[in-house]
C-alpha cells in the first residue's frame, strides 16, 4: 500500500512538473515573438525618422521584378514606396575594330545614361518617364550643336484598372520582339545591342498613342496599340531605323497599330509574337507590315533568347525604284553561369551569340542588299545584380568585307 502511494506521489509530481515546463516554454516563446515584434516596430519606426529627417522615401531597385514586361529599373515606379520614384541605368564601352579593308578604329564612348523619373498620383494613376543623355549629351561648339542627343525616351500616364485592361497614354516604347522594351544593360550579354534590334526592330522605338494592356487568362497576357507611325520613306539600310517619330514633333503623322501577346506559363519562360501595321509614308498606297517571335527561357544557370521577324512593305516602286519592299533577320543567344556551379554569389555567364540580317532582302527593282552575319563570343561578369562589366569578341561578315571588334563595357541599374 505504502508502495503504491509513493508511486502515485512521485506520478503527480513528474506531472506537475511536466506541466509547470511547458507553460514556461510557452511562456519563452510568447516572450520571443513579443521580442521580434518589437525590433520590428523599432525598425519601421527608425525609418519613418529618418524618411522626415531627409523628406524622402526612397525603393531600392529589385532586379527580378518587371511590370507589364519593362527592364527592372523602369518598373521601378509601380513597386515604390514613395510616390516619387527616381531610377536608371547607364552604360559605356571600348571598342577596337579590324577590318580587310582597312577601315580600322577604336571607339571609347560614354555611350548612355538614361534616369527613369516617375510619380504615383494615386495607386492606379501613374506616370513613368525615361529621358536619355546618349554620347555624353550635347556639346556646343561655337552655338551648333554637336556630338550626342538628349531625348525622351518615354512619357506616359498609366490608368490601372484591373489585371485584365489598363491604359496607357503618351509616348511609349513600341511592344515589338525583346530588348525594345527591356533594354536596360543587364538584360543581355552582349555589349552592344543585337543589328536585328539597330535595323529591324529600331531600339529604342518609341511614339505617341494609346495601349490597353492586360491578362487574357493567367499566364497570358496581351497589347494593344493605336500610335504615330513610322514615316518609312527612305531607303537603304537604314530604311526603318530612319523613320522613328519618337517624342520629337511631328505633323501629319499617320496612324499605326501593334499588337503583342506572351505566354509565361512554365517557370523561366517567355514565348510570344508580336505584329505592327502602318502606311508606309504620306502620298501613297504603300502599306508597312513587321511580325516578329521571341523567346526568353532560364533555367538554373542556363539562358536562351532570341528574335526573328520580317517587315513587308507593299506598293514599295510607289516610294521609289530602288525602294526595299522586304527585309527579315534575327539572332540566338546562348549563356551558362559558370559560377551557379560552385557557392560563389555572384555570376559569370559565358555566352555566343549568333545573328544573320539583311535589312535590304529584296527592293522594288528586284536588286538585294548583302546578309550581313555575326558571331559574338564574350563573357559577363556581376558583381552586383545590378551591375555588369562585359567583355565580347564579334566576327562580322557582309559582302566581301569581314569584321572584327573587340569590346569592353561596363553598365549598371538603379
């Protein structure tokens, strides 16, 4: 009997004490949380401080993040936490270019700097601006102008609705093929941008109108355009390039319309078309069309990215004998991280790249320009996410000239 006593004395004891243990455990936990609550509180506290002491709230630029398909800086607005925004990217290089027929140069080039300033009236009201002081700005010499240009790469108001219509309206970069939109210089290898992005798909194209925008379903989403054409009138290699309005003034500006759809619907990948339609200049029948594919896709360390399209423009003998009446190009572009294979942070994507355009592919007459192709060997280096120095080697051929250049560039985000 006394045994069994004992037993249930020592029984209630280890229950109580059990018991007494865990409510302090609890106890610590809750007083732990409580802790964190109170550093965090602290924390938002200090920086609504320091936001009154300086009078401005400033967001970081976070180099995942893109809205409705721009460059990271220029999305920078929709994600801030202030209502003003103020953002940015910049780029300059070294180029030495050898080539058979004796045409050889160097070229060092504060090639752009471009700050992105925007304003959020309201949570669905938003202005995004991009100006860009390219070549180092603009030099006076005696009263002319000289050397680079300072333009407005873009100015317009978003009116968001809902995730399957917004509108845009203003000056607006044209949703055509991949770097026209994201041109910022961590978001391709090479130092200079694609020749199908210089004379196919003019970058930075840019004209005033109207887009509504939005998801279809999830995982694709669409564009619409309604904006100032291009005045395609020239010729030559430059025939598209040439006819950008962009923001500067224009009188009897014809009307053009571009549409875009994208699917991102398996993770790392963006797979889409887009297609523009406008006449091709004031006083005649002839009409310009431009179509394009493309195609984004990551995985792990692994990149591929590439364009193709193909302008048409109808009626060309009316513009001139020798008009171009088609032109088609493209370019592949193949990247590894080599430092995704060790534990190293940053990243070292070696790449190639390989491209072929003939802007010139047949003209009225039934003559054609030279395909021009390249090869473009390099490396990138990212010792910030937001910040690149790059390194490329380009073989050029056209016709019977051939074309080497060594470059080095440094670019950055902000």
């Amino acid at each position: 009997m006394k045994r069994r006593n004992i037993t249930l004395a020592l029984s209630a004891f280890l229950l109580l004490g059990s018991s007494a243990y865990a409510s302090e455990s609890s106890d610590i936990q809750a007083l732990k949380q409580e802790v964190k609550e109170l550093r965090e509180m602290t924390q938002i506290l200090v920086d609504e401080t320091s936001d009154l002491k300086t009078g401005f709230n400033y967001t970081v630029v976070d180099s995942k993040k893109s809205y409705n398909g721009l460059g990271a800086a220029a999305s920078k607005v929709y994600y801030s936490k202030s209502p003003l925004s103020i953002g940015g990217y910049g780029e300059m290089y070294y180029s030495d270019t050898t080539t058979n027929n004796n045409t050889d140069k160097t070229t060092l080039d504060v090639y752009r700097f471009v700050p992105y300033i925007g304003y959020k009236f309201s949570d669905n009201i938003i202005l995004n601006t991009e100006i860009e002081f390219e070549h180092g700005g603009v030099a006076n010499n005696g009263g002319t102008a000289e050397g680079g240009e300072v333009i407005v790469e873009f100015m317009y108001l978003d009116f968001l609705i809902n995730k399957n219509a917004n509108i845009r309206v203003g000056n607006m970069l044209m949703p055509i093929g991949l770097i026209n939109e994201r041109h910022e210089p961590t978001l391709f290898t090479t130092v200079q941008r694609p020749n199908t992005s210089k004379y196919l798909i003019p970058s930075t194209w840019h004209e005033s109108g109207v887009m509504v925008y939005g998801d279809i379903i999830d995982n694709l989403s669409y564009k619409f355009t309604a904006v100032s054409a291009l005045q395609t009138g020239v010729n030559g290699s430059t025939w598209l390039r040439d006819g950008r309005g962009g923001s500067f003034k224009q009188t009897d500006a014809n009307l053009a319309f571009a549409a875009r759809v994208d699917y991102t619907g398996i993770n790392g990948l963006l797979v889409g078309a887009s297609a523009y339609s406008a006449p091709s200049v004031n006083g005649v029948s002839s009409t310009t069309n431009m179509y394009d594919v493309h195609l984004d896709y990551k995985n792990s360390g692994a990149r591929v990215y590439g364009v193709y399209t193909q302008t048409d423009r109808s009626d060309a003998a009316e513009i001139a004998t020798d008009a171009v009446e088609k032109a088609k190009g493209g370019y592949i572009n193949f990247s590894y991280d080599i430092l995704s294979l060790t534990s190293i942070k940053k990243q070292l994507p070696i790449f190639v790249q390989f491209e072929s355009i003939n802007p010139e592919q047949e003209r009225a007459n039934g003559t054609s320009g030279d395909d021009l192709d390249t090869t473009t060997v390099g490396v990138n280096y990212f010792p910030h996410e937001q910040v690149v120095l790059k390194f490329d080697y380009t073989m050029a051929r056209q016709g019977a000239v051939d074309t080497d250049t060594a470059s080095i560039s440094m670019g950055f985000i902000f």
